[in-house]
C-alpha cells in the first residue's frame, strides 16, 4: 500500500530543533590531557575541587559530579547539609553534557520552545552542566553541579574546569 505517511507534528519541528541544537557552536573547554585521550581521576579531582573552592567563596554547599565520556562518575562530591537528591541532579547534569556534548543550558533553551526535549533519554534541560572537549573537540566527559541557581550552578562547573586546566 503506498498510503500516506502520518508523521505526528511535532516530529519534523522537533527533529530539526535537536539536530540544530548538536550543530551549534558551545563555549567549552578545550583541554589537552598529555596524549590522554580520557578523563582521568587526577584531573577529575581537581575540577571537584575547583568547584568546591568556588562555592565556599559563594557561601554555597554544591553537589558536583564529574564522569566520563559514557556518563560513567569519576568524582564526586556532596558537600555539608546538601540533600541527597540533589547529588543526582548533579550526575544527571554532568551525564547529560558528556552524552550530548554540549552546556545542559542549551537543552534548558530548547525546552522552553519545544516540549521534545523532555523526551530525549538523560538530557538535564537544566543550567549546571558542562562538557569538557579535547583538543580535537572529542567529548572527554561532563561537568555537573547543582544546589544553586542554574546559573550559579553553570558558573562553578566552569570555575572547577578552569580550575583544572590551570593545575593540570
């Protein structure tokens, strides 16, 4: 039978929006692990601690999560009176940015035009997650935080990157 198509109508639009999504342009870190080509757990650490310092400066208790490229947790850290809950928000951010390699803001602004993106399996469409890239722009792994505004959230995975970079 060659009868119509159906194709719901949203499929098309929301389709598109994701593949216009992945080939945006994100402001990463690209970092250069010494011929690595992973994440390793001394370096994991050391964004932990980046973050960590960046919240007590803020006068926040942060949960942060750092995994690799699959999603898988490298480091981690819930810091005083931090729900426990709020430790998985954290993975799900960093997972959802090493997954996907990009800012889990850009899902955040996704959703907020188009319901699809609630459907997309492990995307955080929530600021405080980022990825970090090689040199070659290969996703290396993910960067979450959360316990503050996603703002604020997005701002300390950033600091605990540089952090990193700075000490590696």
């Amino acid at each position: 039978m060659n009868g119509p198509k159906i194709i719901h109508p949203c499929s098309r639009k929301a389709v598109s929006v994701f593949f216009a999504a992945c080939s945006i342009i994100v402001t990463s870190y690209a970092i250069s692990l010494d011929g690595l080509h992973s994440m390793n757990s001394v370096f994991s650490k050391n964004i932990v601690g980046g973050c960590e310092e960046f919240a007590r400066e803020n006068d926040k208790n942060l949960a942060i999560a750092v995994v690799d490229s699959g999603g898988h947790l490298l480091a981690f850290s819930r810091m005083d009176s931090v729900p426990p809950g709020v430790g998985k928000i954290a993975l799900w951010k960093a997972t959802s940015a090493a997954l996907y390699g990009m800012p889990t803001k850009t899902f955040q602004n996704l959703a907020e035009e188009d319901q699809f993106m609630f459907h997309l399996p492990n995307a955080a469409p929530v600021g405080g997650g980022e990825p970090v890239l090689l040199a070659d722009g290969q996703v290396s792994g993910g960067v979450g935080v959360s316990g503050a505004s996603a703002e604020l959230d997005a701002e300390c995975a950033r600091a605990g990157l540089a952090h990193a970079l700075a000490n590696k």
